[in-house]
C-alpha cells in the first residue's frame, strides 16, 4: 500500500519549524565591550587612543605606541535579560545567564624603534544568547539561542613616519551556533515536539588601522574590518516527533547533518581624541557596520524528508546596515590611578518585520565608568556598563507584541610590561605610556 504524502497542514508545522529556527542566527552585534577595561570603561571610543594592547582590536596601528613587551589580559562578566508582552498583556523573560569573554593580548616591539608585533585572542561579536521557556509564549519561535565568536589576531604594524602609524592584522575567526524552538504539534493530538540545530565553523579575513599626530593635542585614525564568511556546519535534529509523523520520519526522532553559512559584516570605524593637557583625554569615535550581509540565510540540509515538508530553506532577514557613535574621557587623577566614562548610541539592523524573541534587538544607550591603576609595572584596569535598549513593539508574522532588553557588564583587565622602561616604573602612570611621549617631543603631550 503506498503511503499518502501528509495533508498540507502538516507540512506546514515543520517548514514554519524551520522557519522560526534559522530566521535569527545570531544576536551578538560589535560594539559590545568586552575587548578590554580601558576601552570599555571609554564608551568603547578607543580607534584614535589606541594606547594598550588591546589596540590589536580597536586599531592595529596603534601597537606602535608601546614600548618593550606587553602582556594585557582580562575578562568581562556580562548579563543579558529579555522580556516579551503580547497583545494579550501575557508577558515572560527570560532565563538569567552570565557570559564571560576573554580576552589575551600580548605585544612586543623587539627592540625596533619603527614595528611592532601583537597577537590578539578575544570575541569580536561576544558571547551571549537567550533562554526562554520552553512551555511559554515564544517556544514555537525560540527557546534558546547562543553564538560563541573566538578572534585569533596576529598583527603587524609600522611607524611609517613619527607621526604616522599603520597596521595590518590576520583575522581567524570561530563561531559556533546553537538554536532550539518548540514545534506545535497539536494539530496530530500531540505534545511539542524539539527542533535543534547546532554548527561550528572557522573563516578568514584581516584587519588595518591607520593612526596620526598631526599636533602635540589632536591624534586622528581609521581602522577596517573585512567581511568574514563562516560555513557553520553541524547538524539538525527533532525530537517528540508526533505518532503519525514518525512512520515518515522513521521513528520519535530524526537527526541530519546541517549546514549555513553566515557572513560577519565589514566594520569601518573613524576616531580622534582630543589631550588639551598631559591629565585629560577626549575622544570620538563613528562606527559603520554592514548587516545588510545579513540579507538572507539558506539551512542546507544533507537528508530531506519532503513529504514530510522538511528541506532546504532559503529565509530573508532583511537586517540593515547600523552606526554607533561613541564618545569617552580619561582624566588622569595622580600619577597611578585614572578615571574614566563613555557612552556609545548604537541603531539596530533588525526591522520590524523579521524582529522576534530569538534577536529582539533595539536602538540602546550604552553608559560606563572605569577606573585604572598602575604599581610598576602592573596595570589594573575595571570598569562597569550599562546597555538600555529601546522597547520595540512589532505586529509582524513572527511573534507580535512588545520586546524589552536590558544589559550589565563586568570587566576586568590586568597588564604586564616586561621590560618597561625605569622612568614608567617610578611614574608609576596610569596606563601604558605610549613611545611617543618620549621618542617625538613634538607628538603626544
């Protein structure tokens, strides 16, 4: 006897599945300030400062500023929560998580006056996710989301002229994905079934900066990121399936390899940072962040069960490209402890109409204060942040209703200079004392 294919409404239950799955792949966005203390603690306005290690991210041309071998590592412990209201005024939140990013930078001039060498590991896009109820109003479009990014960033940068500095770096980058909805399987007399896909993949791009000091007070900077592709290959699987789909299946459960490739935007970024006196410093950043490559994603599946209407599928994101605009100050209190505070405004690529529980991001604020310390040759740097996210409410074919958010973040970074010079360690400054100071009267205050 030959097996009818099912009614068109059951087909529908596992595409709008697969639908909800691979709609949002990712709900970490750059600018989060997680690639160290003194830049966090400055609203992240750190492309024309530049002047730790930590400048492997932010800027690579500014490594040139550091003398001897640098050491400057540290973690950041960060806090998201969601909410979700429908137009019922039915609400939940989700699940509290900690995230805690790393980041590892060292760097070294090899006793050159004019290059320098780094080598930066951190998360560029974070760490984070959400974690809803999987019996609550949004299961059947998300109940869980995570996205891991690891940068491994070796640099190269040269002082092309005492005023100028450039700086190249190869980007490796890994990403793992994991995403989880409920499916509704109510129209077989059935409980919810699981649907899970999760992947891992690595890609390759690069990074350049460009740093000057045209005056004793100003210094200017431009810094690229390219456009890195990542196949995240791994696999789908869906549990509970309902009994008069397991026959199509070939049983309760089904598993298949499972692939999508993601492409992580070009981030432009252009600075300048004002020191009208050796105690303070001003600065300015803009960001450009191409999420239109988030146009479209397609779940490649490598086994399909049509009649079963489970396949290949293409989903438009339509995100839009964001630009972030940062301000932060450093005031340098004594002579081993500085003071610090920023903000960044930031849009959001996600448009109404694909905006759902899995990515509900929003246009935020971001606040911080900071504190460093210097004792020889240690440096301690701390900071806190805060993230309000504007409430959004969409009336969309995803999830309607009102998404609020709200981030914290923690961090901490300690450095270490090998072989700093013996007038830093008795200044004991409060960061790390660019060359410049003393290699080009005519630069840096």
């Amino acid at each position: 006897m030959t097996r009818s294919p099912p009614r068109p409404g059951r087909r529908w239950i596992v595409i709008l599945a697969l639908v909800c799955l691979i709609v949002f792949p990712t709900s970490a966005l750059s600018g989060t300030p997680v690639h160290g203390a003194k830049a966090a603690s400055m609203g992240t306005a750190f492309v024309a400062v530049a002047d730790d290690p930590s400048a492997i991210t932010h800027n690579p041309a500014g490594i040139t500023l550091l003398d001897g071998t640098n050491l400057y590592n540290g973690l950041t412990v960060f806090l998201l929560s969601s909410s979700f209201k429908n137009p019922e005024a039915q609400s939940e939140s989700t699940q509290p998580q900690v995230f805690l990013p790393p980041t590892f930078y060292l760097t070294s001039d090899l006793g050159t006056d004019n290059l320098a060498f780094g080598l930066g590991v951190y998360s560029l896009y974070g760490i984070g996710g959400r974690k809803w109820s999987q019996t609550g109003l949004t299961r059947y479009v998300s109940t869980d989301t995570l996205i891991g990014t690891l940068h491994i960033n070796p640099t190269v940068a040269w002082r092309v002229l005492p005023q100028v500095s450039v700086g190249l770096g190869l980007d490796v980058l890994y990403a793992v994905n994991r995403m989880v909805n409920m499916v509704d399987q109510s129209f077989f007399g059935a409980p919810d079934g699981k649907l899970r896909f999760t992947g891992d993949g690595f890609g390759v791009g690069y990074n350049l900066g460009i740093l000057l000091f045209p005056g004793k007070k100003f210094s200017f900077a431009f810094a690229y990121r390219s456009e890195i592709r990542v196949k995240q290959r791994g696999g789908l699987d869906l549990e509970s399936i309902a009994p008069p789909l397991q026959p199509l299946f070939g049983g309760d459960s089904f598993s298949t390899g499972a692939s999508i490739v993601t492409r992580f935007p070009h981030i432009f970024s252009w600075g300048m940072a004002f020191r009208p006196n050796p105690r303070w410093t001003f600065a300015l950043d803009v960001e450009w962040v191409r999420w239109s490559s988030f146009n479209r994603l397609t779940l490649d599946l490598d086994q399909e069960v049509l009649a079963a209407g489970l396949s290949d599928l293409t989903s438009t994101l339509n995100w839009g490209d964001t630009v972030l605009v940062k301000v932060g100050a450093d005031y340098r209190w004594r002579d081993h402890v500085s003071f610090r505070g920023g903000y960044t405004y930031q849009t959001t690529p996600v448009p109404d109409h694909t905006l759902g529980p899995a990515s509900p991001e929003a246009v935020f604020h971001y606040l911080s204060l900071g504190v460093g310390y210097t004792w020889r040759r240690w440096v301690f740097d701390g900071f806190y942040g805060l993230s309000l996210f504007h409430p959004r409410t969409v009336d969309n074919p995803v999830l309607s209703g009102t998404y609020k958010n709200i981030a914290h973040y923690f961090g901490l970074s300690i450095g270490y200079r090998f072989n700093a010079p013996q007038k830093n360690q008795e200044s004991g400054t409060a960061h790390f004392r660019p060359v410049i100071h003393h290699r080009q009267s005519s630069s840096l205050p």
